[in-house]
C-alpha cells in the first residue's frame, strides 16, 4: 500500500479479483492444508487488500471497492466446499464493510459470476468444468469483457447509491 501510495498518491478504486479452487472432493475428504490455503487466498487475501486501501479512501473522502465472489457462494458447488464456503464469505465482507462505509461516499460491492473460462480452468477437473457448465440456464461460459463491463460500472461515479450489494453475472444460474 505504501509503494501505491508513492507511485499514485491515493486510490480511489480497488478490484479484488484473486482466487483458487483447491481440489474437487467432497467435504469430509478434503485436505485441511488446501482448506486454509483457499481460505487464505480467496478470503484473507481480500480481507487485506480492503482493510489496506480503506484507510486511504476515507482521508480522500471518495472510494469504490469491488469484490469478486462467484455464484458457488450463494449456492455451493458439490466437491468444491472451501471455494463455495470462502467466496460465501466474501459476500458477507461486503455486506458488512459497505454498511461500515455508506456514510463515507465509499462504496463496496460484490460480483458473483458463474463460471467465465480463464486460467483457474486449469485448476479443476473435467467433470467439474461440465458440471458447471450444465448448470448454466445460458448455455456457455461466461466471458471475461462481461464481468468487466459490470465492474467497470460498479467502479463509476454513476454507481453511489448501491453498496453492499451482490450482483449476479451468470447466464441465468442465480436461484436467490
């Protein structure tokens, strides 16, 4: 934070967008290491980044934070539970830290996309891969320009009466 501070004098935006899998097993054979790494990266590691730049934010007296989730942490996927229960997670940060900051012209927010084909493919089974798919209402994977476009606006000026919220991005999966 302080080398960002140097570089850029102050942050009015921040996208926190960094998450892992771990294995597809079921929850009762599931290796309690890769358990706190997911929960470490997808959780704790977001938890930093917005405890970090918050501070910043409101000596600025502006601020937009978006956090990625997925839609597996409004309805959990079988054989994925640290990833379900962490992203589940941090829809409750948001939740939380943007009532903490309504008053603040800061605004936090949360995505929660179905499966868009990136990298963290890499990470998953074949059958977990078609499961999700066959989830999908749309038919296909999402695609990393539509997450943007939505973060994008989250992260506007236009955006500043909606925070705490969860905005779905997943060709129809949402139930809730």
């Amino acid at each position: 934070m302080e080398q960002t501070l140097s570089a850029l004098g102050g942050v009015d935006i921040l996208v926190a967008s960094a998450g892992i899998t771990g294995p597809n097993t079921t929850t009762w054979e599931y290796p309690v290491d890769a358990w706190r790494r997911v929960i470490d990266v997808n959780l704790n590691g977001l938890f930093y980044c917005n405890r970090a730049v918050v501070p910043t934010m409101l000596e600025g007296g502006y601020g937009r934070i978006i956090n990625v989730a997925s839609i597996a942490g409004k309805e959990g996927n079988p054989n994925a539970s640290a990833y379900s229960a962490s992203k589940a997670a941090v829809i409750g940060l948001t939740k939380s830290l943007g009532k903490e900051l309504a008053k603040n012209n800061i605004t936090v927010n949360c995505v929660t996309p179905a499966a868009v084909r990136t990298p963290i493919f890499d990470q998953m089974s074949q059958t977990h891969i078609d499961f999700m798919l066959s989830k999908i209402p749309i038919g296909r994977f999402g695609t990393v320009e539509e997450v943007t476009a939505l973060i994008c606006w989250l992260a506007s000026e236009e955006c500043s009466f909606t925070t705490g919220g969860v905005f779905d991005i997943s060709g129809g999966r949402a139930t809730y």
